[in-house]
C-alpha cells in the first residue's frame, strides 16, 4: 500500500466503543490505506491532563507520537481528544526548542526521544483526500438527515489547527458522499460538554449542555449524529440514556462509511451503543432492496 | 591628538540619582586627550549649552563629547551649539547614559562604571570623527498629492493656497474618496456631502492644481527636493474637454441599471458610461471598458447609444492610457483605507443572509443620492428590529487587526440616531465591546443616543444565524454575565478600517515601511506623526492608520505645512553620513547594489565600479557591512571608529 498511517486508537474507541476501531479498520482496508499498530498509551486528555500538569502531558503526549516517527509513519486519530492532545504537542515541540529539551531530557530515562519528524494527522483530513473513491465504494445511498458534529478539538485553537472553526463545511461535504444531508440546526457548532473534564468533574453541567445541543438536534428532525470524535460519540450516546428525553442514534463517520459499503451493522459493533441504531438499520436495509 | 571637551549632564536627578557624575568626571578627566570634563544640571539649558562654547573656545577643542539623553533627543540640539562657535557639527559624539543606563539600571555603583565605560568609548570615538559637509540640493516647488479623499484634497488646497504648484492624483474617475459615500458625519450630523463638495470644487477650479482623476503613478524616481514622477492616465473614452457631463449617454446606454455600482457599494446599479455620483468632481463621464458593449465585444446594436445622443461628439472609443512626466519637491501619501471584508468573519453570515449589510452599505441606503433615495428600506421592507454589531474585524487578532479603528463605535452611534430618526418604532441594539468615544462632543453625542432610545449592551456577538427566514444574533451580555440572543430583521456589522492594498505599490515606490497593523509608518508616533523616514515624503489621513474626519483634516493640514516648509527653501541639505565607495578598492561585484533598500548604487559600466547617490543613500550601513572588498566606508561610523568605541567599553 502506498499510503499508510500508524493508527492511534484512543482509550475509548479501545476499551467502550470497539465499532468505532472496527469501522476505521474496515473503512481504511477498502480505501486501501495501511494502517499499523503501535504501543500507545493514553494521549493523555488535552483538557483534563494538559490543565493540571502540562510538563507530563506534553512527555507521555510526546512518547505516543515517537513510536512510529522512525518507521517515517505519521500518527492517525480517530478522536478529536487524541488529535488534540498529539497535534497541540506537536506543534509546542516544533515551535520551542526549550521544551523540546525538556521532553527529551525525561525520555532518555526509558532511552528515547523525539525529533519532530513526523506529525499528527485526523482521519477526517485523510479522507478528504479519497472522497473519488469513498464515491465509488458506496454501495447504498443512505439517505439520512443526520446532525455532524465537528468536534472543538478538532477544529481549535485555530492558530494551530488552520481550520475555519467558525462556519467548516468538510465534515458537512463528507457525509454528502454517502447520500446524506446534513442539517443545520441551532448552535451546530457548540461543545458536546464532555471535553476539558467537565464530563467527570461536573456532570450535572456536562448534561444540561449535551441537553441543549440534542434537544436542538431533535428540533430539526434528524435520523442521526455524525461524529468524528470517540469521546464526543460516548458523550452523545451515554447521555441520552441517563437523560432519558431523546433517542437520536449516535454514529462515527466511519460507522456511516461502513453502512454505505454494505457493511453489516453488527460488524460496525453498532448494537453495543446505548441508543438504539435499529431505526438505522431498518433504513439501510430499506435503501439496500430500493 | 585632539583636545576633546567632555560634558556630563545631571538630567535633574534622571542621570545623576543613579551615576555618581562626580566620579565619571574623575575618570574620564584621567584620559589623555581630555582637555577638560564639566558637569552640569541641564546641559540643553541655555547655560549648559553657554558652557560648551565658552569652553570650546578657551581650550581650543577639536571634538566635544555631551554625556546625557538618547542622541535621537538632543544630538541635533548640540550639533547647532558648537557649529555657533565653529565646529564641525560632525566633531560632536553624544553618550547615552540616561536611557542606556540612568534609567535601566539601580545599582549605583555598577551603573556609575557603565556610565564610565560608556563615556570612554565616546572620547575613543571622538578622537577618530572627522569634519564632514553637507551638500545643497536645489527644490523643486510643487508637490505631488496621491489620493483624492478628504484627506488629499485638504492637503493640496493647503498647499496650492500658499501658492505651490500641485499634482492630485486620483485613481478613481472622481475625487472625494469614502467620506463621499458617507450620509451624515458624527457627532454634529452634517451632511458630508454638504461639507466635501465645496472642497472637491476648489480642487477642480484652483489655479495651481493640476487634477488628475481616473490615474495612477506609475514610477516615482529622484529624492527630496526633486522627485520625478509618471503618472499614467487611464482612458476614459469620453473626450475630458469636450465632455459637459449632461448625463444623456448615461440614460441611454444599454446597459442602464446593469452595471453594480461601486460608489453603492453593489447595493445600487449604473450604466456602462457613468459618473460615480452626481456631486462627482470632476463631473465628466467614463466608459468601464469591462462592462462597455462596444469595447468588449467591438458593436452595440447598430450603433453605440452613447455616440448617438452626445451633442459634442465627447465619446472617443480609441482612447489610450496616457504617461505623463513631472517633477515635484515634496510628496503627500494620503491614499486611504479599504473597508473590512465582512466575509473574513463567517460567523457573522454577510454571504449568507441578505440582511445582514456593512456600515458603508447602510451608509449608502442612507444617502439622498443612495440606492433607496435615502429612505430606510432593506430589501423591500422597513426593518424594525435592528442590531449593530462593533468592532467586525477590528481588536481582533485572529484576523490579524489587534488595533482598534476608531470610527465605528461614532459612526454606529451616528447610524442608529438615523435609524431611529427615520423609523420612531424601531428597536435598536448595539453590541458592543467597550465604547470609545473620544473625541470632541463624542460622548455627548453617545449619551444622546442612549436617551434617544437606543440600547447598549456590551459584549460582542458570537454569531449571527437563519432559522425558517428569521435572523437570529447570538452574543454574551458581559455586564449581566449572560448569554442571549435577539431576531433581527436587520444587522449592521460595524466593520473597521483596513490598509488598502492598492497603496502597496505606492508604498514600494517610495520605500515607505509600514507598522505592524499594515499602515504606513510615521517617522515618529508622536512628534513627527506627518513624516516619513524617506526626507520629502509625507503621510496624511487613514493610509497613516485609522482616524476619523477632524483628524484626518487636522493631519493633512499637518502634512501640507511640512510640505510648505520643504518647498520655501531654496535648497536642501543633504546628510553627509552616507556611504562612499573608494573606486580604487571596489571591484564591481554589485553585493551592495542588491542590498540597498534604497536604489541608491548605480553602478558605473565604463570604470566598473560602484557609485552613490548621495541624495538617496540613507546611510542604514547594509553596503559597507556587506561589501566584501572593504571598500564603502560608511562616514562618521567608520570602521576604526566604531570598533576603538567597542574596545573601550569593552
């Protein structure tokens, strides 16, 4: 394979949510981009860790991105946390040679170190690159009205990330690929409130901002919310369990991607979500015998 | 030897709280060529300066060293003190031990051995200055204006009216740049067509100004006192002297009310052939060769509408650019601002929903002469709740603008006192960062607004949004800490002031540096705000930074009586510390000539060797640090100079 990326799972995508893996690994195989594993350990959280002890996370964040850097391989994320956490990392390292220094200096501890050679990437930002043959993969035309959501890590700080996060289309464009639209709806682009610990530390706040942003969704009738980040996803489906007000199925891109190429839903892992998939289900195969 | 004089200035207490003067004085009195070393209170007083000549003069010194402020303060000061009593101004050296050490520094014992040292080096560099002269340069006596705003054209009657031969020169078909747009000026509400048009006729009908409207220079070459100038005329296909501006082709054009108008701000439409406003100046009628049928496409029906209705044959439609050549003394840059680009902040929807419309748009609807014919009408309706959003695309560093452009927050206000004016009914919001209302009867003016009705909340909006053909702003009140949203019907993105980016070109021609806002730089931000560090050149209005009428018209004035001054002497002085090749060294490789930011090498084919002129060498040093032969020296900071100052702080 031409293409290949060393493959950042995450530790939710890992240990919660195996569809969301499974997917990629699916998704990426048919794309025909390689993906190749690596001993990675938590990114550590941007929020949580990088708030409370940046010097630690900026070591272990640094330790995560090395493991491929001398195969030449850049790191892929499936989670807009873990491209946080990487990217914000690698773009300290490359910027400040002091703290490069530093890092290096606690790596040598366990013998090793980082150069900056390679860098973090989003599987969004690969994808956009293949929508000719995501086209041509797709096998159904899906024909959801789905709520996409960007994701804050993904998108900021702007300075470092170089997206538009005050009005982006690419998440929007890809789910169009499969015959999707995508909705808008009052404050798309608001925080999941999961991010920066406030899912751990203040769970009632978390849940009366994920409250509003589903009760916006829900106001504009969507059959789904697309996701390109794993902790966003958890946040969405468990949620709505503990809230017990709405019921909209919670799908990562690549879940959708695997449902367009005729993948089964039980291989997505798709029946381990809390929030029901079957009405999804129903309509794909509705779409599959039209 | 020389015999150097060495004064040490007390500053009040600034120098002598943290130097003991009284020691520096016995130290530097122990060096050779010292003849004599003297303190006093305030060396640029009166007395002090007395002392330098009498002693100048009693011990018949060569060199004099002032051991004070920063050389940018009083080196001139002190160079006219001992040319009085016959010294090269050129044998003057001055050490900073205010700034670069008084100031800086609180350990009086180690900022004393500073001074020491500092002063040391000073007498090093004395010993080595040698006597230069200044060369006349006779001046031109016109000027050149570029940009026909208010700004220009306050700056070239001022000038004209003292009796100089003036060149405005405007790239648009008309003078009278923005404020021509604009309805009402804050915070008296005069009409500004009112004010401006009588101004744009004195510029048209004044004898000593040549109007060169719908140009552009082309190439500026030459240095202070005699500049010469291209500027290329671009055709206007209509005949400028036959022209009577009657407006017959404009009506009978084919292309009436296709055209987008740009004076309108795209909001209303002309014809091909147009004047951009009625009140234009001067009101002859131009061809826009993109939208003309004729000179697109060679035919317009049977035969061009135009040529057909004007009784005195005015349209030509082979006219050409046209290069003229002169020369002027002194040049005003006053090229102006571009509006913000409203689509830089996507969040607040511009492309997205009609409703949404710039200050300078609403400028237009209110205009008598505007799209509307003055009255309030957006897209079809009246509007009645109305939001105003402050500082789009200024105090904001993710669009670059970290600078504040100090006419919204005025003409916001000025707007919605409009609105509620014409439309009693209307709720009006303003979303607000902080209000800066400074200027002369400003706040007064805010205040009225405020009891007029209209609502202030601070806190900027985050974002304007549709929803089933309703707009909604979404922003944080900051006072009352919370967030809110209101519908709107319609939305005024309070945009700020840019650089032009036509005023680039202008700025490369004349070597001009910009700040970091984009603007171009003055030669001091407060004592010489109408200079430019390029002797002959001058900034007035907005192309210098944001400002509102009163100071753009208080700036231009400013600019016109440097230019004044420049043009009433006769000759012009150059700096002799410039940069002098020794042609027997120079072996013609032309690394200096790359480097120079000034154009100032000309390299001599028949010698083979370098040549300055010394009318635009600046004396920035690059060439004689670079020239890898060793031969440009650069006057008074030669190398020996220099480097027997360095080792004696050393």
């Amino acid at each position: 394979m031409d293409e290949e990326y060393a493959f950042f799972p995450g530790c939710i995508a890992k240990n919660v949510y195996p569809g969301i893996e499974k997917a990629t690994r699916i998704v990426f195989e048919k794309l025909e981009i390689g993906l190749r594993d690596y001993e990675y350990s938590c990114c550590p959280p941007p929020g949580v860790m990088a708030c409370y002890d940046k010097p630690s996370w900026l070591v272990i964040g640094a330790r995560n991105l090395l493991q491929s850097e001398k195969d030449g391989l850049n790191p892929m994320t499936i989670c807009a946390g873990c491209y946080g956490t990487l990217h914000n990392v690698w773009y300290a390292l490359k910027n400040d040679p002091a703290l490069m220094d530093y890092v290096n200096e606690n790596l040598s501890k366990i013998d090793l170190k980082y150069e900056g050679k390679n860098h973090p990437i989003h599987f969004l930002d690969i994808l956009k690159d293949h929508k000719e043959k995501i086209a041509e993969l797709k096998e159904l035309d899906l024909g959801l009205n789905v709520a996409v959501h960007y994701g804050c890590h993904y998108l900021k700080p702007t300075s470092v990330t170089g997206e538009n996060s005050e009005r982006p289309t690419l998440l929007d464009e890809m789910v169009e690929l499969v015959g999707c639209k995508a909705v808008p709806f009052k404050d798309r682009l608001s925080c999941c409130g999961a991010g920066g610990g406030v899912m751990s530390g203040e769970p009632d706040v978390s849940l009366k901002i994920v409250n509003t942003k589903l009760n916006n969704m829900k106001a504009a009738n969507v059959d789904a919310i697309v996701d390109i980040c794993s902790f966003c996803h958890m946040q969405f489906d468990q949620s709505q369990k503990k809230l017990g007000t709405t019921e909209i199925p919670v799908l990562h891109l690549n879940q959708l991607y695997g449902l367009a190429f005729g993948i089964r839903p039980k291989h997505l892992a798709m029946h381990t979500h809390l929030v029901s998939t079957r009405d999804i289900v129903k309509k794909v195969k509705a779409a599959k015998k039209g | 030897m020389k015999d150097i004089g060495v004064f040490i200035c007390h500053c009040g207490v600034n120098i002598s709280n943290t130097v003991d003067v009284k020691k520096v004085i016995e130290e530097i009195s122990k060096i050779q060529n010292v003849a004599i070393c003297k303190d006093y209170q305030y060396m640029c007083s009166d007395p002090g300066q007395e002392m330098i000549k009498r002693s100048i003069k009693e011990h018949d010194l060569d060199a004099v060293v002032v051991a004070a402020c920063s050389p940018r303060m009083h080196e001139p000061t002190f160079r006219a003190t001992v040319s009085d009593v016959g010294m090269n101004p050129y044998c003057f050296e001055m050490s900073n031990i205010r700034e670069q050490c008084s100031w800086v520094h609180t350990d009086k014992e180690k900022a004393t051995e500073k001074a020491i040292d500092l002063v040391k080096g000073a007498v090093a560099r004395a010993q080595l200055l040698e006597p230069l002269q200044s060369e006349g340069f006779p001046v031109v006596p016109s000027a050149l204006v570029i940009g026909g705003g208010i700004a220009g054209i306050q700056t070239a009657l001022d000038i004209a009216n003292s009796g100089y031969k003036v060149y405005l020169v405007e790239k648009e078909p008309s003078i009278g740049g923005h404020m021509a747009q604009f309805d009402k000026t804050f915070p008296t509400l005069d009409c500004a067509a009112c004010i401006l048009t009588p101004k744009m006729v004195d510029v048209a009908r004044h004898p000593k100004i040549e109007l060169l409207t719908h140009s552009e220079v082309e190439s500026i070459e030459g240095s202070v006192g005699n500049f010469i100038v291209n500027v290329k005329k671009k055709p206007r296909y209509v005949d400028m002297d036959k022209c009577t501006g009657c407006g017959n082709c404009a009506v009978n054009c084919r292309l009436v009310g296709k055209i987008s108008s740009e004076f309108d701000m795209g909001l209303a439409k002309r014809s091909a052939i147009y004047v951009p406003f009625p009140q234009a100046v001067p009101l002859k009628y131009t061809i826009d060769p993109d939208a003309c049928l004729f000179l697109k496409h060679g035919r317009c029906g049977k035969s061009p509408k135009c040529v057909d209705v004007c009784t005195t044959d005015a349209i030509n439609f082979n006219d050409e650019p046209k290069t003229i050549e002169f020369n002027v003394g002194a040049i005003v840059v006053a090229t102006g601002y571009r509006e913000f680009t409203a689509e830089r902040k996507p969040e607040f929807g511009y492309d997205l929903y009609p409703n949404v419309m710039t200050g300078l748009e609403l400028e237009r609807i209110f205009a008598p002469s505007g799209p509307t014919g003055g009255k309030p009408i957006i897209n079809g309706k009246v509007p009645k709740k109305i939001v105003f959003i402050s500082c789009v695309g200024s105090r904001d560093k993710k669009v670059g603008h970290p600078y504040c452009s100090r006419v919204c927050c005025m003409y916001i206000a000025k707007q919605a006192h409009l609105l509620k004016e014409k439309i009693p009914d209307s709720d009006i919001t303003v979303m607000y960062t902080d209000m800066r209302s400074f200027g002369k009867g400003y706040e007064e003016f805010y205040e009225r607004v405020q009891k007029e009705g209209v609502k202030y909340r601070r806190g900027n909006a985050s974002e304007v949004y549709g929803n089933d053909g309703k707009t909604y702003v979404r922003a944080e009140d900051t006072l009352l800490g919370i967030p809110y949203e209101l519908e709107a019907d319609l939305i005024v993105l309070g945009t700020g002031l840019e650089p032009d980016p036509n005023a680039g070109d202008v700025g490369k021609m004349l070597h001009l540096s910009l700040s970091s806002d984009g603007f171009f730089l003055e030669a001091h931000p407060k004592l010489r705000p109408v200079d430019t560090v390029i002797d002959g050149v001058f900034l007035a209005g907005t192309a210098q930074g944001p400002k509102d009428i009163p100071d753009t018209v208080a700036q231009a004035s400013g600019a016109a009586s440097h230019v004044v001054n420049l043009l009433s002497k006769k000759e012009v002085l150059s700096e002799p510390t410039i940069a002098v090749v020794n042609e027997d060294m120079c072996v013609g490789c032309k690394t200096c000539m790359l480097l120079c930011p000034y154009d100032a090498h000309e390299f001599d084919e028949d010698k083979g060797v370098m040549k300055i002129n010394t009318a635009l060498c600046k004396g920035c040093g690059s060439c004689s640090a670079a020239c890898p032969s060793g031969s440009i020296k650069m006057n008074h900071f030669t190398k020996d100079q220099i480097v027997a100052q360095i080792l004696e702080v050393l």
